[in-house]
C-alpha cells in the first residue's frame, strides 16, 4: 500500500512538473535585453522589465491593477486609521516561500527594516516615514507612520517585495547576494549570465495556478534582432516597445497581434532653469512656440504617439488637466521674442539679449535614443528659424547623465543648457509626481534636474505629499499643472504609445497595465481571491 | 598545386590593373564627395517627403525615418567618410612614421621607451579608450577622427621602424653619419626619403582602416549621430529596423556597400603603392 | 649564438614586458575612472535619484568608493596581488566567475576563427602567389578585398536576414536555444547550429588579412636569389614551393597569428553583439555602458596578459622558425 501511495505521489508529482493543465501555456519565450542579475530584489537593474520580471519571484503586500490602483495581493484585509497614519495589515494565511516555509507578518516586518537599513535606490527613501512596525501573530501587523502620507500605498506598499527573513537575515552585503528564494507565482530554476533566463511555475503558489507553466528569458542586446527573431516565430514575445516603423508589417504577418495603449513614458525638453539666459521664462515660452510636436509626433513616431501636455500629465491619466492647454506657433515665438528685446544685434543671423550675447545653446541628447537624436535634430532646424542656435551634442548614457543630472543627485547642481530627456511611466504613476519633479528643495524634487523654483510650485507639492484622498490629490495638482504650464521648466514633447506584439498561439491572456504594457504580473497570474 | 605556374612576368610600371581600378573608385568617390551640391538631387538636412517612402521617381533610394533623401545623405556622406578616412589616416601616419624614425634611428633607450609604448597602445582595449576621448574632447566627429588617428598609429610605426633599421644600414646613410651630419638633419634627408613610400601604403591602409572602424563604432552607438557619414546612415537604417522590411534593399545595401568601394578604394591603391615601392617587393628580380 | 646572450636578451625583454604589465594595470585602474559619468546607478538601480546623502555614503564605501582614489588604487593592486579580482558594480558577482562564464564561448567563436582563417588565409594567400597575376590570384585578390572592407555588423546582419530569418537554417541569436537542455549529440548540434553564423561572419573578415600576408610574403620570398637557384637547378617546382618558399614565408604569418593569438581573448565585441553571443567582448561593452570599473579591470587584465603572453611566445618561438636569427 505504501509502495503504491508512492508511485502514485512520484507519477502525479511528475506530471504536475512536466504537463501543463488545460488552458495553460507550456513555454513562453519574451525576449529581454539585458542581464536583470539573480532578479531579487537587490540585484534587479532596470525598473522595467526589471522589476516587473522580479515581482514574479519576489512579490510586494500590494500590486498595481490594470489601471493603477493597488489592490490588495498578499494582504487579505486592511485598514487605515481616520488620520491615515496607521495602516493594519493582513496576510493571507497560506503563502508558502519556494523553500516550502511559510510567509509571515515577521518577515514583512524584516523586510521594511532590512531595506532602511541597507540602501535601497527604489525603497529606502518610501520606507523613511516609517515610525513602528508590530506583529500580532503570524498574520497581522501593524504600520505607524509619522506623518500620513499619500503616496505609501503606492509605495512601499505596492512596490517593495517581501523577503524571506530566513534567508537574509544574515545578509550583510544584499548586492553580492544572489539567492533566488522568494513567494511568487514564478521561481528562478535557471540564469545564465548574458544568455538567458529560466522561470517556472511555482504549483504551491496561494494564489492559483500560472497561466504559463515555463517563462524562458533570452537575451537579445539588439533590438532589430530582437523584432527579427519575433517575426520568425524564434521567440513568442519581447518585453520591447515595437518601434513604430513595424506596426503595419507585423499586423499584416501572419501568426502575430499587436496591441496598443497609452504610454506613459514622456520625451521632454528640459531646459537648465539656472542657465544665465534661459532662466528667462519669455525666452523659454519662445522656444516651446517654436517647436512644432504635432509634426514630432507624426513624423517620428508615425502618429502611435500622444501630444505632450504642457502641465506634464498624459491626457489618459485621472489626474490631467484637460483645461490646461498650449498650441505651438512660430509668428508668436517670434512675437515674444522681439517684444523681450531678443534680436539680432551683430547681423550674424543669431538674437542676442539686450546686452549682447548670442542665443547660442548647447542641445544634449542621448546617443543610443536614435527617435530622441531625431528630435533634438528637429528642434535644432525650428530653432534655426526663429534665430537661435542650438547645436546638438549626442553622446551615450553615462556621459550626458554627468553633464545633466552628475551622480544622479539634484542637490550636486548641473551643468547643461537644454536637453531632450524623458522620464519612464512609473514617474508618470506616482502620486507625488509632480512634487518629485519641480519642488525647488533638492531632498524633496529629487528629479528636479533643471533646478526649477517656484514658491507656489513647493506650496502645492508639500500639500500634494500630505493629500490622502484622491479627490484632494486631484485638485492640488490640477493647480500645479496650472503653474507648470505657464512656467515651461521643461517643454513635454511628446509620449510614445506602448506598442507590444506577441504570438497569440502561444499565449493570449495579456493584460494591458494603463500606461505601463502587457509585462506585468496580471499578464501571468490573475489576483488571489480574498 | 596543378600546372605549371604562370611565369614570372618583368614589372610593369606604374600601378597595376588593381591600382588603377583603386584610384578609379576613389576618384569617383571623392568627385561625389566634392560636387555633392551639384549632383545630389535635395539638401540632405531637408525633410523633403514622408518618412519610409520606397524607391520612386523623385527619391530614387526612397526617404528614410524622418523623410529625408536617402540618395542625397549618401552623397554628402562621402564628403564626412571620406574626410575621416583621410584625415585620421594622416594623423596615425604623421605619429606612427615620427616615432617609427626616431625608434629606428637612435636605438636605445629612446627605442625602448617608444616601442613599449606601442606595444601599450596595441594591447589597451579600444572601447573605453574611445568613450573617454570622446568625452573630453566632446563629442563631433573631428573628435572621432583624432580618437581613430591616436588608436590606430601603433601598428604603421612598428613597420615603419623596421623599415629604417633596414635604411640605416645603407651606405650612404652611415657615410652621413660618419661625416658628422646632425641627427635631425641625417633623419629629414636621408631616412625619410627612404620610409616614406611604406609610410604611403601604411596611409591608405589606415585611411581604410578608420573609414570601416567609424561605421563600427556607429553601428555601437558611439558615432556622432549629427554628422551624416555612410556609418551613420547605415546606423539608423538599422535602428529603425530597416532589415525587417524590404526598405534594406535601397537603406542597408547602399551606405554598406559604399563603405565597402571607399575600403576597397584605398585599399587597392594602398597594395598596388606598396608592391610597387617596397624594395624587396620588386618581383622578378634575378629571373 | 651562446646561451648567455639569449638570456641576456630574455631577460631584457622580460624587464620590458613586465613593465608593460605595471603599466597597463594602473592604466586599467585610471582608464575606466577617467570615463565621465558615475556606477552609482548601477549599483543601486534606476530610482538612484530618490537617495538621500546618507544612503549614497553608505553604497559608496560598501565599495570603497569613497576612499581616496590612490587607496582605491592600493587596494586594488593588493586584491590583484592576492588574485582577487573582485565583484562586478552590476551583477553582483566575482568577476572571476563571470569572466570564466564568457572566456570559453569567446575562445570557441574567436579562437577557432583565428585557427580556420589562418589555415584558410595561407593556403589561399600561398596559391595566389604561386599564381601571381593569373585569373585565380586575381579572384582571390578581389573577393579577399572585398570582405576586408565589408563592415562586420553589416555582414553579419545580412546573414542573419538571409540564412536565419530568410531560409530558416540556422537560429538568429545565442549561443544555444535558450532554456533547453540537450544531452550528447543534440547538444553539439545545437552549440554548433549557433556558432555558424558568427563564426563565418567572423572568418570572411579577418581571413583576407593573412591571405594577403601570406601572398606579400610569398611573393618577395620567391623574389629572392636562391629560389631562383633553386629553380635554375631544375627542382622540381613544388619542390621549390614548399621546401623554400612556403617556409620562409609562413614566418610573417606566424608572427600576426601570435599576435592575434593574444587577443583572442578580448573577444569580438561587434560580432558577439549582432549574434547575442555571450562572449568577453560584449562583456566589456556592456561594462563599458554600465561603468562596472572592477569587470572593465578584470577584463582588461585578462586581455593584457594574453597579448603579453603572446608576444612573449612568439619571442621564444622566433628563433625556432626563422633560421636567420638562429644564425644572426
């Protein structure tokens, strides 16, 4: 009898390791384009696909549904104390780490202090207002805040992964540690360095059952290789944005589906707000008038693209200002222009300022951003017109992130006239996003890199950091974007649609995240039941 | 090895079939390059049309992903390749025949400092060495070309040495020294003369060298993507993907097979030079 | 030639590579320093904006970082000392490891590359020369040139479009079909399915460099006196060919294969990046990228000591082979 309950165990544990249940996909190849380390928490590179990718293995109390809002994952219940300083937490009782251990309050609590303790780029700056963390067996726990805080839902709650204190408990160097034990759907069963990946699913997951059994990972450092091995049906998907040139090629190729949505990725102008001349808002009004974004959008990017916003919100965000508006046009630039007492002095073909010297710039772009080159280009020949001189300076990453934005540490200053820039969706989703990006105090807009000042600007973000309901979030920054529009410290360019194209014989329960694309969690696992 | 081989022919003057067709190709290269603004049918800078277009009547090689004549940035990328082909050659020979003479001549000490510093250049990783130069120097594709004309001077001056400690030992370059001719004075009459024919041939072939090595460093992202060179062209072709549709047929081939004539160009010129000069090259001596 | 002069040379060579050797370590330190733009991103990942000054001290000194550059120094030449080469800023790794993960696909692609286009390149390069200014040297002479001044990339992504993509032959990227495991044969197959491509695209562009060598050499070999002795004697004309002249003028060639040897190590960066072939060479770009100081070290290390070694060979060998300096 013994023998037989064992053969029978042995041959469904078998099958449970090698056949896929019905309407499960077997293997999924989605192409990546860097190394993402042991994809843990710590050693993770990119925050997309990066942390996407790790969020299977690794995953957060919250995740972000398809339109942003996060829904409780981990947690079963919550609740927040009237001055939503307090946040009681409950775990669901049955979540298991790969290990076969069980996750608890404990650990979360490790957790929340491991990442204060040991400099996290994402997480430890979220984790600072915390005041407590209490354990009341092995599901409950409790959150005291020092001050309320809109935004810490989003993050940390729907952002750090939880690890398992078992592990890293001893861990003193956390970016040389690379285990790969965590509580999600997935688990890491293979990584080769600079080749590929290896996920599979992980069957005493709480929350279900995958909808894809094996998720290989390989990865193609270039894109047109990439896109080629797709159309050949040598991988099912990429994590890549489909460039715009091949949404017409690929629809029409048999065997493949393209989706589309907003992207919440910008491309902007950033001007330096210190800069002697360009601090001069006319001047900087100008300069936007003169920069046709329409054309931008349907010329680089072949109309799979949004018209940036002046107030820098994505028009499909909930929080968007729709009456806040801006249309470019050349015969005003011109018009402020000569009224600020911008023209050309030395008849060389170049405005001065009234006291002469030449409205001459230098226009950063990012070399390896070939749509961003084109665009710096663009804006240098619209520029040319109204009589000022941009020269474009592309060079990779690293050294224009050291002219731009040095050590990445707003408070270290810059040293640049204008570049084109962007920022990623996630900044887009923050609930403080506008506060991140124009407060004049270095330690709060930590991506302020033009060094705008505005003493309305710091009103409005400080009480945008303290706003808990959304309806207040909302009308601070409908104010603010008010103000940014009428300021220009940055020009919004454009935003690019998020293009994916996929083979839907392999898998077709892709979910489109509002701004974000199809690699998310909800993409593999639909949400635990509470 | 089959049959009898073809027998020793005497030397012919000049170039050769070979030369001539290297010295066709780069004149047909260069007229391009300087009467780009005759022939080339639109400005080059000029969105002209729509982005993608396929070959037609009025863009002949189509449009590329910001709407501009393709056929016109070929031409005027000639002036850029070119430029880079023959300037940064200049600068890796003027260094590399400079150091070669001295190494050669002095021997010692001098040799030994200045060949160990080739030996250096040659085994540093070009990459890094790149990007940093690029970043000092900021970035433009003048700049491109000293990067190429510093990496690539090391190997002309390892041969140009040889070449003068053969010439040294010549007769009349040891009378010059015997009778007392200062060093400088021995270097610029007697052994230059005598290692500039290699030092032509070293030229070409660097002038070849840093036209194929710009495209390279293009295709890595670490070009001047300002400055329209064939490298560049062929760059942006391929990042937007260019081989994925039929446009690689009019986008892909032409820049890549441009670079490929330039090459070749000086590189049969560069050969046929050095055959011709090269003492010991002179074939068919003693048949 | 007395043995104490052929130490005394070694010797001197020897004192010269070394310092050579010094040179190029505190270069490799200095080098990849003096690149503008900071690893602080990747070391502490993209959201690196939101650190406070605290926490940036902190990731600083866990990697010594904020020491003073020449103890940074100091300390790097003591780990080197001790054979440590350290962890890499991105991956979190040892280098070593890392390092021992892509040597062996680099010396697979590049090694056996140089090994076929040597071989290629003198059996061609001998033949043309044989057959100067026939129809045959001229082909040869002409395709040789042609895929010397092809861009690499650019062949390469042709290849890819015709032969993977195109015919569906071979696969368009790695080094092995990505997450299989194959046993015996079928994994030799696979490795070598994907070792077609990068290794001919490879071959073509660096074989016309030894066919021309090998031609040049030939030619002036068969312009010297005693081959023409030797032919007025009446040996018989392979004879000539191979007992003289092929090896007289295989010594160039083996002087470039020894220094092509030496950086072999360094990998293809080009190739390896069109082909997603896990090699050193796109380690280094990448590290390059990603300012991953100790891997761009570790690499460059590697690199060096190869070429060293490499020349240091082809100086004890040189005598070997050329009879003219054993008799010098």
């Amino acid at each position: 009898m013994r023998v037989l309950t064992f053969i029978l165990t042995a041959v469904l544990l078998i099958l449970s390791v090698s056949v896929p249940s019905p309407g499960q996909t077997a293997s999924l190849r989605m192409a990546i384009g860097r190394d993402e380390g042991s994809l843990n928490p710590y050693t993770y590179q990119t925050g997309y696909p990066g942390w996407n990718l790790m969020t299977l293995i690794y995953e957060p109390l919250f995740t972000p549904d398809a339109d942003n809002i996060p829904q409780p994952w981990l947690v079963r219940r919550y609740s927040v104390s009237p001055d939503g300083r307090t946040w009681t937490l409950t775990l669901h009782p049955n979540i298991k780490w790969h290990d076969g251990r069980p996750l608890t309050a404990d650990d979360v609590k490790f957790t929340y202090e491991y990442v204060r303790r040991h400099a996290h780029s994402r997480w430890t700056s979220q984790v600072r207002l915390i005041d407590s963390i209490e354990t009341a067996g092995a599901t409950t726990l409790t959150i005291r805040l020092t001050a309320q805080s809109g935004g810490f839902l989003m993050q940390p709650l729907a952002a750090l992964p939880i690890l398992p204190r078992h592990i890293w408990e001893g861990v003193a160097e956390p970016r040389r540690f690379n285990d790969s034990i965590g509580s999600g759907p997935y688990r890491l069963a293979e990584m080769r360095d600079g080749q590929f990946y290896r996920l599979v699913a992980n069957d005493a997951y709480f929350g279900g059952r995958p909808k894809v059994r094996e998720l290989v990972l390989p990865i193609i450092r270039d894109a047109t290789v990439t896109f080629t091995a797709l159309k050949a049906g040598e991988i099912d998907t990429t994590v890549r944005a489909l460039s715009p040139e091949l949404v017409t090629e690929f629809e029409k190729a048999g065997g493949l589906k393209v989706v589309r949505g907003a992207g919440y990725a910008s491309t902007i102008l950033q001007f330096n707000l210190e800069h002697p001349i360009l601090k001069d808002v006319k001047l900087r009004q100008a300069i936007a008038n003169a920069i046709n974004t329409r054309l931008m959008v349907r010329l680089l990017l072949l109309g799979y693209g949004v018209v940036g916003s002046p107030g820098y919100i994505h028009p499909d965000s909930p929080f968007y200002n729709a009456a806040v508006t801006f249309t470019a046009s050349k015969s005003r630039a011109v018009q402020i222009l000569n009224e600020a007492g911008y023209v050309d002095r030395d008849r060389d073909g170049i405005r001065d300022t009234p006291d002469g010297r030449p409205l001459r710039f230098n226009l950063l772009t990012l070399a390896g951003n070939p749509i961003r080159v084109r665009g710096a280009d663009l804006i240098r020949t619209w520029l040319r017109d109204i009589g000022i001189d941009a020269r474009v300076v592309a060079q990779e990453d690293a050294s224009i992130i050291a002219q731009v934005w040095p050590d990445f540490d707003v408070c270290k200053g810059r040293n640049f006239d204008m570049a084109v820039f962007g920022w990623s969706a996630p900044v887009m989703n923050r609930a403080t996003s506008l506060r991140d990006l124009f407060h004049s105090d270095c330690r709060f807009g930590t991506i302020n890199i033009g060094g705008y000042k505005s003493a309305e600007v710091d009103r409005l973000g400080n009480e945008l950091a303290a706003a808990v309901a959304p309806a207040k979030q909302k009308q601070v920054l409908f104010e603010m974007q008010k103000v940014i529009a009428a300021d220009v410290p940055v020009h919004v360019l454009f935003y690019l649609d998020g293009i994916y194209a996929y083979r839907p014989d392999k898998h077709d329960a892709w979910v489109y995240q509002k701004g974000q694309g199809i690699v998310n969690k909800l993409s593999f696992i639909d949400p635990p039941k509470r | 090895m089959g049959p009898a081989p073809v027998p020793f022919t005497p030397r012919r003057h000049g170039l050769g079939a070979a030369g001539w067709a290297g010295v066709l190709l780069l004149g047909v290269l260069a007229s391009a390059a300087v009467l780009a603004p005759l022939v080339s049918p639109h400005n080059p800078e000029e969105i002209v049309a729509d982005p993608f277009l396929t070959p037609g009547r009025a863009h002949l090689l189509g449009t590329n992903d910001i709407g501009q004549d393709i056929l016109s940035e070929l031409i005027y990328g000639a002036r850029i390749s070119l430029t880079i082909g023959f300037v940064a050659a200049a600068l890796a020979i003027g260094i590399g025949t400079t150091v070669g003479i001295v190494a050669g001549f002095f021997g010692g000490w001098a040799e030994a400092v200045l060949m160990r510093t080739v030996d250096l250049v040659l085994v540093i990783p070009f990459l890094p060495l790149m990007i940093l130069l690029a970043a000092y120097l900021g970035p433009s594709y003048w700049n491109i070309i000293i990067v190429i004309g510093v990496l690539v001077w090391a190997r002309p001056a390892r041969v140009i040495r040889s070449q003068v400690l053969l010439v040294k030992s010549l007769d009349y370059v040891e009378a010059a020294r015997a009778l007392g001719g200062r060093p400088v004075r021995v270097m610029v009459r007697h052994v230059l003369p005598a290692v500039l024919p290699i030092a032509l041939a070293q030229f070409i072939l660097a002038a070849s060298n840093a036209i194929l090595i710009e495209a390279s460093l293009a295709f890595l992202g670490l070009g001047d993507p300002t400055a329209k060179s064939w490298g560049m062209v062929l760059y942006y072709a391929q990042v937007r993907n260019a081989f994925l549709s039929g446009a690689w047929v009019w986008w892909v081939l032409p820049p890549g097979l441009l670079i490929t004539a330039a090459t070749l160009g000086f590189a049969f010129t560069g050969f046929a030079l050095e055959e011709r000069l090269n003492p010991r090259m002179r074939g068919g001596r003693g048949c | 030639m007395r043995d104490s002069t052929v130490w005394r040379f070694l010797a001197g060579r020897g004192a010269q590579y070394l310092l050579v050797l010094a040179l190029t370590v505190a270069l490799n330190f200095v080098l990849p320093r003096m690149m503008p733009g900071s690893p602080l991103v990747f070391l502490a990942g993209e959201d690196v904006g939101f650190l406070d000054a605290e926490q940036r001290a902190q990731l600083y000194a866990l990697y010594g970082l904020d020491q003073p550059q020449w103890k940074q120094f100091l300390t790097y030449v003591g780990n080197l000392a001790r054979g440590e080469l350290g962890y890499s800023f991105q991956r979190g790794r040892p280098i070593a490891e890392i390092i021992g993960e892509r040597l062996p696909w680099t010396m697979l692609l590049v090694g056996l590359s140089l090994v076929v286009a040597t071989l290629l390149g003198t059996a061609l390069g001998a033949m043309a020369a044989w057959r100067r200014g026939s129809a045959l040297d001229l082909g040869t002479l002409g395709v040789a040139m042609f895929f010397e001044s092809v861009p690499s990339f650019w062949l390469g992504m042709i290849f890819i479009a015709v032969f993977a993509a195109g015919l569906g032959w071979l696969p368009i990227f790695g080094a092995v079909t990505a997450g299989q495991t194959f046993a015996g044969w079928a994994l030799l197959v696979d490795r070598a399915r994907h070792l077609v491509l990068p290794l001919a695209t490879l071959t073509l562009i660096t074989t016309p460099g030894t066919l021309l060598i090998t031609r040049y050499s030939m030619l002036s070999v068969l312009g010297e006196q005693y081959i023409a002795t030797a032919r007025a004697k009446g040996v018989h004309e392979q004879a000539v060919l191979r007992r003289h002249a092929m090896r007289n003028a295989f010594l160039p060639v083996a002087t470039v294969f020894m220094l092509n040897l030496g950086f072999v190590a360094s990998g293809a960066t080009v190739v390896e990046t069109v082909f997603s072939y896990p090699g050193v060479g796109r380690l280094l770009y990448e590290a390059v990228l990603n300012r991953d100081y100790p891997v761009l070290q570790g690499t460059f290390l590697i690199i060096t000591v190869s070429v060293i070694a490499a020349n240091i060979a082809s100086d004890l060998l040189y005598p070997l082979i050329d009879p003219r300096v054993r008799r010098r």
